[in-house]
C-alpha cells in the first residue's frame, strides 16, 4: 500500500463553538449588523442580519417545541435554497434533533423511503408543490404528525389540521422564547460535538439509500479545515442554489458560512439563477461538472450566433488564453509577448465573458460530485477563473482532497486536505481516514461496519493512485472498472466525461466490460443541438426527431471521433475507443430512475433497462426498434418509441510518446 498525510493542523474545535446552534450565536455576539444571509423575492434582494438571523433561528426552535419535537428526533426539509429552510436546520439543532433535508425535485413515492427510514415526525417544506406531495403519501407514512409551510400561496382553504403555516409557528415561538429564554439556553447547552447534526440520504446507485450520519464535530472540522486552506473570511459570498439534501451545499452554504461568518445568498428560483449569479457577483463559488458545462455549452451557442469578427476574435483569443492562461493564473512565467496577449484578450473576451457569466469576482471556485473533463477544466481556468476541483463523500463531508493555489493538475484531485490520510489499497480502492468520517448509517450498523476497515479508514468504492508529488488521481469507481477481453483496462467515466465535454453531448454511457469493443449511448443537448439545427434552416418536432436525424448523427460522430483520435494517444485507455454509438430517443432522467437526484448514471439500471439496445450494438445490427415508459411530473405514465439508428465511429492506431 502507499500513503499519503496532509500536513497536521491543531485539532478540535474553536474553543466553545463546537457545534453549529453556538457558532451562530457567536456571530449574532460578534457580528451583529453584519449580513449573514439574503433572499431574492419578487425581483429584491431581501437581507438578515446575523442578529437577525438568529432571533428567527430561535423562535422556530421554541415554537417546533412547542409542537412536540424533543431531542434526537428528524426532521425533514423539502424545498428550494430559502433562509427558513436553512434556519430549520439549526433550530432543529438547538434542539438536540436532526434535520434531514430532501431532494426538492423527488416524487411523492421517492420520498416515501426517506420518510419512513428516517421516522420523520415533522416535516418544513417551502410551498405547495411540497405539501401536496406529503399529503399524497401520508397515508404511507404514519409517523408524519405535522407538515409545517413556509410559503402559503395556494394553501388557504386545505383545512388539514396537522398543517401549520411556518409564520404563525415563528409568532408563537418568539412569544415563548421571550417569556422563557433559559428554555433554549439549556437545550443548546447539552449539545456536543459528537451529536449527530445532520443525516444525508446517499444518491442509491446501486440499491436503497442509506441515511449518513454526520457528527457537529466532523462538519465543522471538514468547514474549518477548507476555510484555512483557502484563506476564506466573512468578507465572502457565496450563491447557494444546490439541492440542500446535497452535502456539497451543507458544507459550503451552511458549515462553512457558520464557520466563517461569510454572506449566503438564495436565488429567487432556479430559472433565475444565472440572472442572480450577476447580480451577487460572488466570491466563493461551487458547482458540480454539470453546471460548468451548461455554461461552457451556453457561450458556444451565443458565439455561434455572433458576428463574424466577434467569432475570430473570442477563437484567437481563446488560443492565447488556451496556451497561456492558466499559467498567468498561477503565477508562472510567461513570455512578454504572451503576457501582452492576455492582458488584451482579458478586456476584450476573458473580462466580458466573465461578468456574463457571473464570474469576475470569484477568488476560489470548486467543483466536485463527479469527475470534471481535463478540457473543461483548462477553458476556464485559462479565462482567469480559479476553479479548483476537490474530492469527498457524503460519509466525508465532501472534504478529502483540495488543490492549493499554483499546484493544479488537471487529471489530479489535489492534496490530502488537512488532517485528512489517504491510502491506496492493494486492489486500487481509495482509503481515507480523518476527523470528518461519519458516525454511522442509521439504523444499519452492518452498512457502517462495512465501510470503515479495522484500522479506521473509509473505503470510498473509487479507485485511484497517489502520484509522484501525492496528488490523488481517480480512475472511476472500482465497481465500474473493468476490462475489455483482450485485458485492456476500461474506465467507463473517464470516456463519458470526456464526450460531454462537447456541447452538444449532454450524457454519454460507455460499454466494453468483458467486450471486445467499447460502445455507448449518447443524450445530445437539446439546447446546443437545437440552436445548431436552427441555423441551418432544419426543422424539427421534439427530442426524439432531432435525435434521429442524419445530421445529427454525423455532428455527434465527428465529437466521438475527436475523442478516439485523444484515447488514441495515451497508450493506458487507447483500446478504449468506441467503436459503435447509438443516440437514444429520449433523455435519461432521474424521474424514469435512469439518473440519481445528483444526475449520476445509474448504470447497472440503464444496463438492464435497455439491454435491447446494447444487443444490437455489439450484434452488429444498423438499427433497433425500442419502445420505453417514461413518467411525467404530474405522475402520469407514457410511451415513447423510435427505430434508432447505430453507427460505427472511426478508430485510431495507439500512438505512443505524448506528455501527459
């Protein structure tokens, strides 16, 4: 085995701020007036001192007392990025309980597990679009006693009496708590560091999700030792518009704001949310790959649609940034010439593109959830945004591998972050042990026990190496990797992210396990697709047409090819090329069960759902007919059907002597 050790910082917590009730009451002590969070609501921006802030935070505690709730019950919390949700999150905490925040997009039924597992008796949900899905699933969910609102539009005649407006619960609990505040002071007291604070659903890839049990102690050592490494104070903002189930937003938007006191800025939906990025202009940003190429995508499509001196300017500029930038970033040396170059190409493309995109605040922007395409990383780091990627679990807090300023690697997760160990197990698993590992899955010790080997180390299910200098390199999850019959390995995930680094690829699956060839199946981007089909004058009546016109075809095989010419040079994946591709007539989707909520692949589901397809593909067929189910949003079932066509895509001879 080999290992790695971050460089030791002190341990535990900031003396008497150990967990998150007290660290909110330190900032309302030592920052009062300072803004602590803000709510975009009918086109204003609404703001909440810490003060503020934590006044409400303790009349939502008095008053869910009231209703009933005691120590180490759940909570659940179902909506959008709203200020009352998150504050839901901390009341519950004052109280010794804990909150289970839930995928807002999730049908009724999906909700159901989580409900039940978790022995939910009170829920705070945003509007409702929420409350209906509750009351769908009640019946099913017998420990559900009471289902507080937020938002009370459309709820004035429903007369259940277990449905409480979240506002009068805040009017009688701020009465309560200003009658009786040692109420409070005693429940926050008995706190500890090692209270579970919040329980986190794993994304169920393979199987039912697990509730994740993450400690005060661990949240806020992951929190603090991020907030270090990146130099991070109150003077941040950040725009908070991941799903609050997602421990990447419980870190950065809750842990990490309660740690360092810095501004959380909810945007006023999520069709807003590239208008309210402008308008925050913030700091400190995170976002998962997918939401770097939607934006990648939408500036192709907006070039495309310039003039054509604006189209050779951003592409020769784009050259100087592609060969120069992410060194002046860096620091490094750059030739004068090349510096003059940039700091042009800077005020007449980079600068511009950065305000459209929200961007030309940012000090440090993450990426995480999924592995990012060495391509898309470099574009944006060559405009002069300092994305960085970092490497975690929800069992982690999201909190195992950082990159420091001026040591980026492109194919590297970074440096063990601190107090973090790595270790690389003989069969290639990532192992890591440190403050930030969960207590536990709840109510399934053998689940726990499994997962943290005798000398406490978690094994992550990814495999990966430790190179030369200790940056970690993932390959894709161990249960993924596998080989083609002729030995070669086959890392699916590596394939896929680099086709969806073209804009017109929104998902792409790979096969090849145990094959002689790869395969795969690609989502085109209907948006990207569609504004390229608009200007050639192509007309079109949906996904499913567009996806299966000629054209489009040869679009999507010219992008497979590229890639193949790139595997082609590294001798470690050159046998990966994919040899035969298909479109498929719809798009993946986390309602049809195809993608989790966090729009990971399902793959072994995929695998089984359309077997049909992959038969044909490796059978040497031209095409294939499928009919497929597909649930709507309202509930409703369908049927959608295409004859699809498959094609074979150029392959290359393995070229060897390239620079990584």
């Amino acid at each position: 085995m080999t290992a790695a050790t971050a460089d030791s910082t002190p341990d535990g917590v900031s003396a008497g701020l150990d967990t998150f009730p007290r660290l909110l009451l330190g900032h309302a002590r030592t920052r009062p007036g300072r803004p602590a969070i803000r709510e975009k609501d009918l086109g204003i921006w609404q703001s909440w001192t810490w003060a503020e802030a934590a006044r409400e935070v303790r009349g939502m505690a008095r008053g869910l007392a009231e209703l009933g709730f005691k120590r180490g019950d759940r909570l659940a919390i179902i909506g959008d990025n709203r200020p009352r949700l998150y504050w839901a999150m901390c009341a519950t905490q004052m109280l010794g309980g804990i909150p289970v925040p839930m995928y807002q997009d999730a049908v009724a039924q999906e909700m159901t597990f989580v409900l039940q597992d978790a022995g939910i008796h009170i829920a705070i949900v945003e509007d409702q679009e929420q409350v209906d899905k509750l009351l769908e699933v009640k019946e099913q969910c017998p420990a559900l006693l009471h289902i507080v609102y937020d938002d009370p539009r459309g709820l004035r005649h429903y007369t259940e009496p277990f449905l409480h407006g979240l506002e009068e619960l805040l009017v009688v609990g701020k009465t309560l708590d200003a009658n009786q505040p040692d109420f409070l002071a005693q429940e926050i007291a008995r706190g500890r560091p090692d209270d579970v604070a919040i329980m986190l659903y794993t994304s169920g890839t393979t199987g039912k999700p697990k509730g994740v049990c993450q400690t005060h102690g661990a949240l806020i050592a992951a929190a603090e030792g991020g907030c270090g490494f990146d130099a991070l104070t109150d003077k941040e903002d950040i725009l908070s518009y991941l799903p609050m189930a997602w421990v990447g937003d419980n870190l950065f938007s809750y842990a990490q704001a309660l740690v360092a006191g810095f501004t959380v800025n909810c945007p006023e939906s999520s069709e807003t949310v590239l208008t309210d990025l402008r308008e925050i202009g913030p700091t400190f940003y995170f976002a998962p790959p997918r939401v770097f190429e939607n934006l990648l995508t939408q500036v192709m499509i907006r070039m495309e649609d310039a003039g054509a001196l604006k189209r050779k300017l951003f592409h020769y500029f784009m050259a100087v940034a592609k060969r120069c930038g992410a060194d002046v970033l860096d620091g490094k040396p750059v030739a004068m010439q090349d510096r003059l170059m940039y700091a042009l190409g800077n005020l007449l493309v980079y600068g511009p593109l950065k305000n459209v995109l929200g961007m030309s605040r940012i000090r440090v922007a993450y990426t995480a959830g999924a592995a990012i395409g060495p391509d898309l990383f470099r574009f944006y780091r060559s405009i002069g945004i300092n994305l960085k990627q970092l490497y975690g679990q929800t069992e982690t807090c999201a909190y195992v591998c950082l990159q420091p300023d001026g040591q980026i690697k492109l194919d590297s997760v970074g440096l063990p972050a601190p107090r973090v160990e790595i270790k690389i197990a003989a069969n290639g698993e990532i192992l890591v042990r440190g403050p930030m590992l969960l207590k536990e899955y709840y109510q399934r010790p053998d689940a726990t026990a499994e997962s943290i080997n005798a000398e406490g180390y978690f094994m992550t299910g990814d495999a990966g190496f430790l190179d030369d200098e200790g940056h970690l390199k993932i390959i894709d999850r161990a249960k993924d990797v596998g080989k083609l019959d002729n030995g070669a390995v086959f890392a699916p995930n590596y394939i896929e992210n680099k086709l969806k680094f073209f804009s017109y690829i929104k998902e792409a699956v790979a096969f090849g396990h145990g094959r002689a060839m790869v395969c795969a199946f690609i989502n085109i981007d209907m948006g990207a697709v569609g504004n390229w089909a608009e200007r050639r004058g192509m007309p079109y009546a949906g996904y499913n047409d567009l996806a299966g016109k000629p054209e489009v075809y040869a679009l999507i095989q010219e992008c497979i090819e590229q890639v193949n010419g790139d595997l082609a040079h590294d001798a470690m994946v050159a046998d990966t090329q994919i040899h035969r591709f298909l479109i498929l007539h719809k798009e993946l989707d986390p309602d049809d069960d195809e993608l989790t909520r966090t729009r990971k692949v399902r793959r072994g589901f995929v695998a089984e759902k359309y077997a049909v397809l992959i038969d044909a593909l490796y059978g040497g067929k031209t095409s294939q007919f499928i009919e497929t189910e597909v649930k709507f949003e309202d509930g409703r079932k369908g049927k959608v059907s295409a004859d699809l066509v498959i094609r074979d895509a150029k392959t290359f001879p393995a070229i060897t002597g390239r620079a990584a």
